[in-house]
C-alpha cells in the first residue's frame, strides 16, 4: 500500500511517499481503508521535533475516515462494510497518511450518515478535543460564559459550535478577516486579537479555551470568574499554567485529547442534528502531503486541511 513516510526530521519536503506491507488486524483490531486523512497542527510539529514518536522513520497521521474491510478477533462492534471515522492511537503512531489503517475498534465510531469522508476526517480530532476540553473537563453550563481563542482554527472553529449546542455565550478571538465566518458559526462575539487587548476587551467568563499556547493561557487567567476553568490544549504550557494559577479561586487544566467512542458518538450525532460542521479549507492529494503541511505552518487555514487517499 502507499503511505507517506519520512526518514529525518524536518521541513515538509522530508515528506515522501513509500510502499509498505498491508496491515492486518489483531485481536480486537479492525482493518480500515481509509478514504481520507486529516492534518493537523500535531502532525507538523511531529514531523519538525519528533515529538512523541521520536525518530524516524514513521508515518504521520491521526484523523481517518474509511470503510471497515476486515475485523480481528473478538470485534462485534464493527463489520466489513462500515463507514467509520476515528483518531486511532493518538498520541502512539497510527500510520493515517496510508491507504489502510489497522487499530483497536472502539477507537472508531460510525461515520455521520450525512457527511463524506472527507469532512469525516476532518472531524475526529478537533471534535474530540473540543468535547473532552469543553463538556468533560469544564464541565461547561446552558447560559454560561466561554472564550474560545482561535476560533476560525481547526479545533477552535468545533469548539464554538459545541459550545453553542450547549447553550453558552461564546466568545471567539479571531483576524477581522475571519469574524464573519466565526459569528456565522453561532458566536455571541469576536474579539480582533490584533487590534486589542483580548485581556482587555473580555471578562466575567466561566471557561476559557486556550488552543493557541505561549502566555495566551496566562493571560486569560485574569478575565475568569471565582471558580472559572481554564482549558488549555497545549501541552508544553502545563507546568506554567499551574505556577500562575495558584492561589486564583480557578482551575487551570491542559487536555491531551484521547481515542474514545463515547466522544466520537456525541460529536457524530451533534453533526447529524445539524448543530456541529467542520469546515474544510483545502483537499490535497495524499501525494501532495508535504504542500498539506506547507499551508499548515502558515497557520491561514480556516478549518480543516484534508488529504484524500481513496
């Protein structure tokens, strides 16, 4: 099968396309083609650091969408044929820049029926981390106010729907080129964090949504309310966050998102009741991999970057 593979760190023309055995599934394994990949922000620091992979060679790759072609040993929830969609693995290599992928089956959900492959692949990865940051963590509440930073971005852009469905006042900071798109989306209000202050322009708010990492967590502390939650899903800001936290009646927490049907199902249905879209910005080849990750860094991407396998 093809996959995209590397074998330095480094730029995306480390990128390159190999042929590699076909996987096939294990005991509670199922075997998925995969039609389509999404790219995210991980996949790029991952390929420039390592990050947890480590060395190379390994494939990239989390978000898939595809079509079940073969289940392991002891698999009921899934039967060749299925439509499904999932983030496998992650933060462990899950090979999702290739044409199948083997992994656990309940890290995969039904795709929405009302939706292709390829927004399905653009959906599992943001759309968990939204849920397990938002309604797992912050427990956020109907009528409650949140600030979603970046809020055109990949996960931000979920975010500020889920946050919506639920109820709550959002908030979203964004370029004044993108505040049409995020109001259309359902946001209360846009901040132009080039323009002001976002500590500044906002305050009294229940939950913050920190998906941009430097002192912009730091930052949003202050415009929290007693017992306010912070959620950021930067790991590298953990250890900051908490130092800057003390002693503030709020809490400060940094998500790592993880595979897990029961989110993958909320968020599938929250699509298919027309309250959640992922927007998608390009579709590029699986070959052309390493442009995927050109337009990543330039970080202009509204929504989703997806690679189309099938």
């Amino acid at each position: 099968m093809r996959a995209i593979s590397q074998n330095e760190l480094g730029g995306p023309e480390v990128l390159h396309e190999i042929q590699v055995d076909k996987p096939r599934p294990g005991p509670t394994e199922v075997l998925v083609k995969v039609h389509a990949a999404g790219v995210n922000p991980v996949d790029v620091k991952t390929r420039s650091t390592g990050g947890r992979l480590g060395r190379p060679p390994f494939v990239l790759g989390w978000d898939v969408s595809g079509v079940v072609e073969e289940v392991g040993v002891g698999v009921t929830l899934h039967q060749p044929g299925d439509e499904v969609f999932g983030m496998p693995l992650f933060p462990h290599e899950a090979g999702g820049y290739s044409e199948y992928v083997t992994a656990p089956s309940r890290h995969f959900a039904r795709k929405p029926a009302n939706i292709d492959h390829v927004h399905a692949a653009g959906l599992s990865l943001v759309g968990l981390t939204a849920w397990q940051s938002l309604v797992e963590t912050a427990n956020l509440q109907p009528g409650q106010r949140v600030l979603v930073h970046a809020a055109a971005g990949g996960v931000g852009h979920v975010a500020v729907q889920l946050a919506k469905a639920l109820g709550a006042h959002v908030i979203g900071t964004a370029r004044q080129a993108k505040h049409e798109f995020v109001l259309g989306l359902g946001a209360d209000e846009v901040v132009d964090y080039t323009e002001v202050d976002f500590a500044e322009a906002v305050g009294d708010l229940d939950v913050v949504l920190d998906t941009v990492g430097g002192d912009y967590g730091i930052r949003s502390l202050p415009t929290l309310r007693p017992g306010g939650s912070l959620v950021s899903i930067l790991p590298d800001t953990a250890d900051a966050l908490r130092d800057a936290a003390a002693g503030l009646d709020v809490t400060a927490d940094v998500v790592l998102c993880e595979p897990d049907q029961h989110g993958l199902r909320a968020v599938a249905d929250l699509v298919e009741r027309g309250l959640l879209r992922v927007e998608i910005d390009t579709v590029l080849p699986l070959a052309l991999a390493a442009k995927a990750h050109e337009l990543s860094e330039t970080g202009r991407a509204k929504g989703k970057i997806v690679l189309s396998v099938a």
